[in-house]
C-alpha cells in the first residue's frame, strides 16, 4: 500500500507548475486562492502553506490567480517542459475595492487565518472565529478548548459554551450547516469537548441575528465546519503521551468495566439482565431472587492502580482526483483515538445555610471531602466527500462521528447538618457514555452568472447512556450508649441503583436561492430567500432501583459490616436476605418531538461604500412532551407548546476604506424551552447532592439584540476589532430552586425581564513592525454586565447578574513562527472573571433582612497559561511538546455572605463551597507525514 501511494506522489509530481502564493505586501502566504488556467477547466487551490500545484501537459499557459479582496493576477507565457516542475510564485496585490460576490462555486476552504479574517470582513453580519491554521499552533485538544480562543467566549463545565455572558442554553449549534441534537439530558446544550480539534476547519460564531439562521440563539450560532477538501494528496499518522502532576504516578481508585470501555462504550456488562429487562415484581419472591442474583453486574470491589500515561492518536488521510473531463472528486477521512485519566484529591464540597451573624462563623448544612478517579475515552472518525463536476456545481456528503466514554468513582467522607448531625461515607460509581452522529448531503449550484442555489439534507442522532450508576451512604452510628455507637452503616434503602438512556434522532432540510439583479447606474442588489424544515425526536428513560434487607433473617451487625465483601456478596443475595427492590417512577422518563418550519425573504443593497442586508423571517414551532402521569401505570398525557413568530433583522456596513469598516446590527430572537426543562422527570445529581425537575409552566425567552463593530484590517492575516452589544430580554429562563429545609430541588423559572450588554476587544497583529519578524501577537478582551429582574412576588429569588456571565474575559496568545528553522511555538494566557454558578435565595418574607439571605455561589477567576512548541525534521517528521495550565491554580467557587453586625454595619464574609487543585498536564506528541 505504501509503495502505491509513494508512486502516485512521484507520478502526480511530473510534468506539472506549482509553486508558493503570497500576499506582495506583507509576504505572508495565502491558502484558499484559487488558480487556474485561463480558457480552461484546470484549476487548483493554495493550500494552508499557501502552497499549490498543477498537472499539465507540456506547453505555454497563461495562468489565474483570483482571491477575495486581491486584485486577480494574469501571468501570461508560462512554458511547462514534459517530465519537469516548473516553479511559479505568485504575489497578489490587496484591491482598492473589497469584492463583494464570488461567481464560481469553489472548494471555499477557511481553514486559515487568512482566509478567514476574509470571511469575516466580507460576511454581512457580525462574525467572529477561529480556523484550523490557529487551533494547529495551541495544544487545545476538543473543540472546548479551542472556542474560548474566540472573543467574549468562555466555558462552563470544561464544554458547555457561554457567549457574550449568556449560559449555553442561549446558544444554537450547527455542524456542517446542520442542526445536531443536545448531547445531554438534563440541559438544552451541545457538549463541546466530544469533537476534536483535529476535526475541525474552522468555528465561526454569528453574533448577530440574519434571516438565514435559525431565530433561536441570542448570545451566539456557533457554526462548526469539519476538515473539508485537501489541496493535495496527503497522509498523516500522530501519537501522543501526556501525563497530569495529580494523577500519573499516584494511587488511581476504579472499579472494573467493561470489555469494550477502552473504544468509549459499555459491552453490555452494566446493563439490566435476565428478568429485569422488564418491570420487576416485587411481590414475586423467586423473581425479585433471580433479579438480586443474575440481574445486574455485581462487582463492587475497588481496586487501585499507578495509571499509565495519556495516550491519544490520529490518523488522516486526504485525497484528490481529477478525472479526464476535468470534474473533481475529493477526499478526507480521519481517526482520533484518546484515553486519559484524571485524578482529584482532597476536594472540597460543602453547602452552607444561613451565616450564623451572632457568632460570626459559616453555618454548614453539607461538608464534604471528595476524591474523584476520572478515565475518559474518546473515539473520533470524520469521513468527507466532495465532488465537483464542474466549476458552477459541487456536491459534498459530510459525516462525523464521535463516541466518548467516561468511567469515574467517588469517594466522599464528610457530614450533613440539617435537623441534626449525620456523620457520612458516600460512594458513586458512574459510567456514561455519549455518542453523536452527523451527516449531511449538500449541493451548491450557479445557476446562472446572477442566481444561485444551495441546499442541505441533514440527519443527525446523540446519544447519552448511563447504564447501573451505583451509590452507596454509610451514616455514623450517634445514639449514645449503643453497641455501635461511633460506627457507620448502612440502612435500608442506601445502596441504589439507576439507568438513564436518552436518544434524540434530528432530521433537518434546508435550501437558499440568492439571484443578483445589475442597474445601468452599477447598482447590483442581492435578493435572498429560503426553507428550513427540522424535526427532533427525543426519548428519555430512567429505572430505579434500591437494596434492602430482612432484618429477622441477618445478623445483628449486618448494617455495620463491610459492604463491599461482607454484606454485597453472592451469599447474602436471596429475596429473604439481601435483595433488590425495584423503585422507578414512570414520571421520571418521557419523549417528546419538536417540528419546526421556517421560511425568510432577505435583500443586500450595496450603495458605494454601504451594505445593507435586511430581511425577515417566520419560524413556526410546535413541541409536543408525553409524559407520564403515575408511578406506576402506563397512562400519559401530552402538552403541547406551538408559537408562530417573525423575526426582522437589519445588518448594515460602512466601508471607510480597504481596511477600515463599522457595522451596525439589529434583530429580534427566541429562546425557546426544551423538552427536560418541561418534563415532570426527576434526576439526582451526585456533585449538587440535589434533585434536578422540570417545569410545565415555563414560557419562551424573547430577545432584543443591538451590536456595533469597528474593524481594521492592517493587512490580510491581521485585524483589530472594537464591538459594543446590548441585549434586551423578555421571560428570560433561569435556574431556580425550592428549598425543603436544606434539601435543594432545582429547576426552571421565567423571570421578568434581564438586559445583558459589554464590550469586546480582538487583536490579531503581527510584531514585525518593532523589528519582531517571527512574532505575533493575538489578544480578545470583553467586559460584559447583565441584570435578571425579577417579579416583585417571587419568594426567593433576587435581582442578579444572568448565571455564567463573567465580567471580564481575556485571552492573549503569543506565537513563534520561524520557517527556516521549521520552528513554532506558543505562549498563551486565559482568564474569566468570577461568574454566578449556583444561586441563592432572598428572604422576602416580613420582617426579614440581609442576615437571612442564603449569597449566590461565584467560579472564582484562576490564571492559566499554555506553552506549546512544535519542531519539524525534514518534510516527515514533526514533535510537539507543551505544558497546560503551568500556574495551575486551584479551582475555587465561593460565596460571600453579607450581615449586619450588632451595630448596625454591614459585613461580608468568604466561604468555600468547592476547591481542587487540577494539575500540570505535560504532552509530547510525534507526527509523521506523507
């Protein structure tokens, strides 16, 4: 096989013109322009190096070379000897005037930096983004490490995003111009750090609404390209080693899995077996034995080990062909493959009532000590087709592919203190898994020099399995004078057992006609509009089920044993002993389908140095949720939830000149709710010790957004942007909870009325210009406040910034680039400020004051900094090495209570409610191309 390919790269070399692009200017390449020979179909495109190549029949040519915003370069008499390479390099020179149409379908790649600060200065609307060129020279590993590079983006939870301050259920995800379902249950969110970073072309966030895009985002449409069509024919093979200071070489706790947990998913072995596999009958003593005995995995032990080092690979491959009647057909696919662990020890996890002012010290209702053993895997495959029979058609068949495994233990000693002390031992083991697929059929078509058409079939499907997450709860024996005062036990009921499974099936259409109409006084109007059809089906399942004993038929001390090899043993396993007692509530699963139609009409107005680009759209959307309606009994009902709604935008550009340009933007949006915010269905969250419902009752979001953008375009890689953006809201959705005397619900609420607004800064600069040649230098700031406003009867909840909304962002990266020495490297820095990620609770009743309020809980900001450097020897080999997080700083959230002391002045306080230390991660990564 390697011989073969080796023989087509020499075959493919041979009587051909290839050679380097670069912008005339500043010298630096350009990937993305598109060459050609003139009066004929040979084509090609400079690739991320700028670089290109031709093959051609011996003779003299005169080539093309076109670019947005370059002026296109005719060089006539170019003589191709048979059996030679000619070497041609081409400068292209900045035009006066930014083009302001494309008139060939091309491959279109903006996997650049280049090309895409080109996209964004052409694009109607307010973009920002990051390309593949970018994500190569950082060691972020998943697409949610790679997104909070892009201005006014944070992350929440290591991969849900949060935008302009909004939480990421404000968000819409798009992969591949499609959408793709929630990859988790209990939130309308899409978990980022499941795709990886080799994977991605580029991400584009639309901070602004247009008639195009779906109406339901308002702090950002996250678009998200995979790899797309190679410039030449390449492979590439990488493997890894990476170890974290807090794990590798320490104690590693587990419990063992699965056969198949090392490609991402359980083989079967955590899944209900046997006569559990339907509803179990407690009262049938030989069924509830078989299910004790056969029907579950019943491997309690925890073993302990010295983890081996994070291991990750990847494998590409990129081909392309061009057939003799000069169509094109194009190639890539890819493999990722990661399996990393994670340890942390001594974390605190604590929550505190009300602070006791009169003693001046915290008030605990919960203090814990966690260590948590983390082993995560990562399946990863990419295969994309494109074939182009022409330069006016192009088809692609998109598919992505992810699988990710997560096996963890818990360990928890600690105590509870509500109506009295509880001292406790608690255990979780938990596996899940989640799986999404995507894919999409597209076609783009010039129908004529004046219309276009594009369209898109899409299908998508996310999984989340959680199969047998097992707790165990020990409490401290404290009746004064018993035998066994001062030990744990366990009681009836302790020890549990559960399984969720959510599917969620999204199939969507789309489809855009553009036709531009040209006036005999230059004026040239684009006319716009399209379709959109998508359909979500989603299934939610949960069982529960609960050890309990017969005391007459147990020893004394049986609750005091130990449980793992004393008491969960095959011996004690009898429907008069020892058994399983199925507990599940029907109202805890339910489906739901969501239809949504949409249409839009838009125009682009061009006047000399303006753009105008207004338009409406309609959306109509119905949810339908069957739940149900007892414990027990099948019987369900169905809410539906339909609204029909316009959504007008306006989006307008001045052009001061080539490298100046200010954009307004306006349009109105939707938040709507999902099916989990909704449903009746109750989940228990271990890390929250707090149940998690939905609510009936809950309305859609509308929003009002305003932005205005300065661009400056010192040259074609470089950019500097100023934005100012406000938002207004309508029933925004937020958290909330119900406190039952220090046992927390959660769930969601409508609140009155929120206004979000900031500023963002994005730099993009190269340093040559104080004589740094090899240096660059990248910088996005934002400042951002919000206000939720709430009604003036609601019990507990306060006026406060929106949750996840962090006052301040800064990212800033510093990058080497030497290409003589094949060297680059990289220093980067990240910090968001304290942002709300738990609330709190306002005593509003009569006669209350500051001294009864419970404060919201704060992410504290932490200092992190990347360092990253990569060498390449010769044309194959390449090394990367890289240190993440080197400060690494504890992980901190806190609350600052505040209380009148007894003279009248008001105090504030500091309290700890969760804290890890996350550890060093140190990677070396070898890369071998052909």
């Amino acid at each position: 096989m390697l011989i073969l390919l080796f023989c087509s790269f020499s075959l493919f070399s041979q009587t051909s013109i290839k050679g380097t692009v670069v912008d005339a200017k500043s010298n630096e390449t350009l990937p993305g322009v598109a060459i050609s020979v003139k009066n004929a179909s040979t084509g090609a495109s400079s690739d991320v190096d700028g670089n290109y190549e031709m093959r051609l029949a011996p003779g003299k040519y005169t080539i093309v070379a076109s670019y947005l915003s370059y002026t296109t370069l005719e060089i006539t008499d170019v003589e191709v000897k048979k059996g030679e390479v000619t070497t041609l390099d081409i400068p292209m020179y900045e035009s006066a005037q930014a083009l302001n149409e494309v008139v060939v379908v091309g491959l279109g790649r903006i996997n650049s930096e280049v090309a895409l600060l080109n996209s964004m200065k052409n694009s109607t609307s307010v973009v920002s983004g990051i390309s593949a060129q970018q994500i190569s020279k950082s060691q972020d590993r998943d697409a949610s490490e790679v997104i909070k590079r892009i201005p006014g983006i944070s992350i929440l939870d290591d991969k849900f995003v949060v935008a302009r301050g909004l939480s990421q259920r404000y968000n819409n995800v798009w992969v591949n111009n499609s959408a793709i379902p929630s990859s988790e249950s209990d939130t309308r969110s899409f978990s980022f750090d499941i795709i990886p970073s080799s994977q991605i072309e580029n991400i584009m966030i639309v901070k602004s609404p247009q008639p195009e895009l779906p109406a339901d985002f308002s702090g950002g449409f996250i678009k998200v390209e995979t790899k797309g069509i190679p410039n030449e024919n390449a492979m590439q093979i990488s493997y890894g080693l990476g170890v974290n200071t807090q794990t590798q070489f320490n104690d590693f706790k587990y419990n063992k899995g699965s056969g198949t947990d090392f490609l991402g998913f359980d083989s079967g072995m955590r899944s209900l077996s046997g006569s559990v596999k339907g509803s179990l009958d407690n009262s049938d003593a030989a069924a509830v034995t078989d299910a004790t005995q056969n029907g579950f995995n019943n491997d309690w032990a925890v073993k302990s080990k010295k983890p081996l080092p994070d291991q990750r690979f990847s494998f590409l491959i990129n081909r392309k062909y061009q057939t003799g009647d000069n169509s094109l057909w194009g190639l890539i696919a890819a493999l990722n493959y990661s399996n990393t662990t994670k340890t942390y020890t001594d974390m605190e996890n604590s929550r505190y009532g009300v602070y006791d002012s009169a003693k001046d010290e915290p008030v605990y209702l919960y203090k814990y000590t966690d260590d948590q053993y983390t082993t995560d895997v990562r399946v990863g495959a990419l295969a994309n087709l494109i074939y182009r029979p022409n330069d006016r058609n192009k088809f692609e068949f998109r598919n992505i592919f992810n699988q990710l495994g997560r096996n963890r233990y818990t360990d928890r000693d600690g105590y509870q203190y509500i109506s009295a002390l509880y001292i406790q031992r608690k255990a979780e083991y938990i596996y899940n898994s989640r799986m999404t697929y995507s894919g999409q059929f597209a076609g783009n078509h010039m129908l004529s020099d004046k219309d276009n058409l594009d369209w898109t079939l899409g299908f998508s499907y996310a999984n989340k399995k959680q199969p047998d997450r097992r707790m165990i709860n020990w409490d401290e024996n404290g009746f004064v004078g018993d035998a066994y005062e001062g030990q744990l036990m366990i009681d009836q009921n302790q020890i549990s057992r559960d399984f969720t499974n959510v599917d969620e099936y999204t199939y969507s259409l789309g489809t855009n006609y553009s036709h531009t109409f040209s006036f005999d006084n230059g004026l040239k109007p684009v006319l716009k509009a399209g379709a959109y059809g998508e359909y979500r089906d989603r299934n939610y399942k949960n069982r529960a089920f609960y050890y309990r004993w017969n005391r007459n038929n147990m020893p004394e001390d049986f609750a005091y044993r130990d449980v793992i090899n004393e008491i969960l043993i095959p011996e004690n396993y009898d429907a008069n002993k020892l058994y399983i007692y199925e507990d599940t509530d029907n109202r805890n699963s339910y489906s739901g389908t969501n239809t949504l139609a949409a249409g839009y009409v838009a125009v682009n107005l061009p006047i000399d140095k303006w753009n105008i680009y207004a338009g409406a759209r309609i959306e109509h959307n119905k949810m339908e949720l069957e739940s149900y309606t007892t414990i027990k009994e099948n019987t369900t009902k169905t809410a539906d939830y339909t609204y029909t709604d316009i959504f007008p935008s306006l989006n307008i550009s001045y052009t001061i000149n080539k490298q100046n340009l200010l954009r307004l933007a306006y349009g109105r949006s939707i938040n709507r709710q999902e099916f989990r915010e909704v449903s009746s269905s109750v989940y228990y969250d271990f890390d929250m010790f707090s149940d998690v419902r939905g609510n009936a009752d809950l309305r859609p979001a509308y929003i009002n957004n305003f932005d205005v953008r300065y661009e400056f375009y010192p040259s074609s890689s470089e950019i500097i942007s100023l934005a100012l953006f406000y938002k207004n809201f309508k029933d925004p959705i937020e958290w909330t909870y119900l406190d039952a005397g220090g046992s927390y619900t959660y769930t969601f609420i409508n609140a009155k009325s929120a206004n979000n607004y900031g500023i963002e800064l994005d730099i993009k600069k190269s340093l040559d210009f104080i004589g740094l040649k090899n240096l660059s230098l990248t910088f996005n700031g934002a400042i951002i406040d919000s206000k939720v406003k709430f009604a003036e009867d609601a019990i507990n909840d306060h006026d406060r910034p929106m949750q996840g909304q962090s006052p301040y962002l800064i990212n800033t990266g510093l990058f080497y680039q030497n290409d003589n020495w094949g060297l680059t490297s990289s220093l980067l820095y990240n910090i968001i400020g304290k942002r709300i990620v738990g609330i709190g609770k306002v005593d509003t009743s009569e006669g209350s004051s500051i001294n009864n309020d419970i404060p919201d809980m704060y992410e504290m900001p932490r200092n992190t900094i990347d360092f990253s450097i990569t060498k390449k020897f010769g044309k194959m080999w390449e090394i990367n090495a890289g240190i993440k997080d080197i400060l690494a700083q504890k992980v901190q959230f806190k609350q600052f209570p505040k209380f009148e002391d007894s003279e009248g002045n008001l105090q504030e306080r500091e309290q700890v409610t969760k804290e890890f230390k996350p550890g060093r991660n140190i990677s070396v990564t070898a890369r071998l191309n052909f």
